[in-house]
C-alpha cells in the first residue's frame, strides 16, 4: 500500500504543471506570478518545515505522519479547488506540498528500512509507481476536458482519491507492534538539531544527496527542455512532443523493470555505473537526432538508462543512516535551493545560446554520478 502513495505524490504534484495555461486564464496571471504561485512559494516554505517532520518523524510513531500528511493533502487540493486567486492558490498547493512531501518521504523511508537488504530494489519499484502517478495527472486533466470540466474539478477528485487512499489505509495497516523498552530504560535521544547536524557532518552522505540532486537534470527539466527541443530544432507537430514524453516514460518502466532484476546479481554501485554509462552513450545520439521519429526513438532508450539513477543513488544515501531515515530526508533539504535554480540555470543556457546547448549541460548527470561512485570508492573501503 505504501508504495501506491509515489503515484499519488506525482499525481496531485502533476495537475498544477499540466493546467498551468488553464491557471493563468482563470486567475488572469503572468507567467511569472503563474510559477511564484506553483513552485517558487510552495518550495520555499516546504524547505523550512519539512526537515523538522522528518526528524520528528525518528522519534514517534511514523503510522502519524503518513496519515496526518495524507488527510492534510486532501485537504490542500480541495482549498486549492476553490481558490479564488494566486494568492489563495499558493497558500493551497503549500499545504500540498508539505504535506506530501511529509506523507510520501516518510513512507518511502519506512520501506527503505522495511526492506534494508535490498534498498535499491525498493527504490526502482518506488520509481516505477511515481511513473504512473507521472501518466494519471494528465490522463485525468485530458479526461475532464473532454467531459467540459476544468482544473478545479480535478483538484476535487485528486482529494476524494487521497481520502479513498487514507481509508485504506488505515483498514489494512498492521497493528502497531509494543515498544521494545519502557521509557526509563530507553537511551535519551540526541535534540533534533543535534541529530540534523550529525546528518549533515558525514561528508559521504552529502555527496550522495548532492548526487540525488543531480537526477533532477534528467527529469522535469528534461521533459520541458526537450519538448521545446523537439518544437523549435526540429520543428516537430505536439503529436511528436507528446510521443517523445511517451517514449521516455515508457523506457523509464522498461529500465526500472531491468533495474530490478539486474540487483539480482550486481551491486547497486556497479548498476549505477552501468546505468550512467548508457545515459550518456545513447543522450549524444539522441541529441544529434536529425528528425522526430529518429530522436523518440532513442529517448525512450535514454529513460531506459536514465530512469534508475535517482533509485541507486538515493539508495547510497540511505545506506550512511540506516537508523535515522528521516536525518537523511531532512538533510537533503540542504540542497532544495539547487533544485529549485537549475531550472533558471538550464533556462537561461537556452535563452542565450539555444536549446540544444542547455540539453548538452544535462549530460552532467551521468557523468557527476560516475564521479561520485568513483570519488567515494575509497572512503567507502
């Protein structure tokens, strides 16, 4: 059940991005009020409140955190269904975000620990269930198009399935096994700002979040700049754009199918080099594609190789606190800022010396992973 809420964290993060043009009509919005309202707002504020729920989230029963997260997204989106203006919209989808980030990071993390001897295992099926969250955001605003509704109406049904999904649950979730140790004798627990700055003092675990951070590169910043790739270069119809995303998800599934059963026998590092290594082999050619069919060809075979690089090297991640989970989710929030200005970066790239330029930068992926693997050989023996 756990594993469902990915596809419900892609799911109700995924209905702001796909009616962004529908946004701004109904609010009467600027691009850039449209983007402070959708990310910029929501980011900053989830950057200062999540790291202290994941630390709480040590500490006391996790079963809270995941239900209270779930119950306040429903809550988020049906605020966000009746917004009257950015402003109000804004204050919606923060309550979203945190709560989703709250809900779905912790449960990630209780998976992680659930099953510790094959982290990377469980990452690529988290992987694979945000993929279908990443298709049912815009089957849904496709569907209540063609049904005359609007952007509002899918923000409702994305509540009323988190409440389905609340419900179940809490039907089928295990009874809370009894405390190991009565409180007098438990060990006394380091402050919240120790045990954060534990986190943050081991250097291999923040190499490895810095490298989770990287595999925003190719993610949604690749969906968007190759969809103007495809448009402007190669002047491809939205028929073509919308393949080219299609291929790419499609190979995402094939290579975290692949991933899984390559952990089998190989080890999460030796699979990262792996994947990182047809990253980049098949991204040249892709970006060198001369025609549409030619370049959705081959970008179904860069998510095939790229798709598992965020599962293995959160994995890693993870490895450094086995016991403190939620330290390491909370830690990773020291690189938010960077996720939130590759974007611009990338932007800026492609507004001064094309699109193709920018999408070259995003090779740095792979090519950063491979380093880190290589960099933290050494210290890892």
């Amino acid at each position: 059940m756990l594993f469902g809420l990915a596809a419900l964290d892609e799911l109700s993060s995924g209905v702001p991005g796909v009616a962004a043009a529908d946004l701004e009509r109904t609010f009467g919005t600027t691009h850039a009020v449209l983007t402070l309202a959708i990310f910029l707002g929501p980011g900053v504020i989830a950057l200062v409140v999540e790291p202290l729920l994941f630390l709480l989230a040590d500490r006391y029963p996790r079963r809270w955190f995941v239900r209270g997260g779930l119950a306040a997204m429903a809550i988020g989106a049906w605020l966000a269904a009746l917004a009257s203006g950015p402003v109000t919209f804004a204050l919606a989808l923060s309550v979203l975000w945190i709560a989703s980030g709250t809900a779905t990071g912790i449960a990630q993390a209780m998976l992680v620990d659930q099953f510790s001897h094959e982290r990377g295992r469980t990452l690529a099926r988290w992987s694979m269930w945000s993929l279908a969250g990443d298709l049912a955001a815009p089957g849904l605003l496709a569907a209540l198009t063609l049904a005359g509704a609007g952007w509002r109406a899918g923000f409702a049904i994305v509540g009323g399935v988190i409440v389905i999904c609340l419900l179940a649950l809490i039907a089928t979730e295990p009874a809370a096994a009894p405390p190991a140790s009565s409180p007098e004798q438990a060990e006394p627990q380091p402050s919240l700002w120790a045990a954060l700055r534990d986190a943050l003092r081991d250097r291999l675990l923040i190499a490895w979040l810095f490298g989770c951070a990287l595999c925003d590169l190719l993610d949604e910043i690749l969906v968007v700049f190759a969809s103007i790739h495809l448009r402007v270069d190669l002047q491809a119809s939205p028929l073509w754009q919308s393949a080219a995303i299609a291929a790419l998800v499609i190979g995402g599934a094939v290579g975290l199918v692949a991933c899984d059963l390559l952990l089998k026998r190989r080890s999460e590092r030796w699979v990262l080099v792996a994947s990182c290594i047809g990253t980049a082999v098949t991204y040249v050619p892709w970006l060198a594609a001369p025609t549409p069919l030619v370049s959705t060809l081959l970008f179904a075979l860069v998510g095939a190789c790229s798709a598992p690089l965020y599962a293995l090297a959160a994995a890693q991640a993870y490895a450094r606190k086995p016991e403190a989970s939620g330290a390491v989710l909370a830690a990773s929030h020291l690189f938010t800022p960077l996720g939130l200005a590759l974007p611009v970066l990338v932007g800026t790239v492609a507004d001064h010396a094309g699109t193709s330029v920018a999408l070259t930068l995003l090779v740095a992926q792979p090519l950063g992973l491979v380093v880190l693997v290589a960099a933290t050989r050494a210290s890892r023996r």
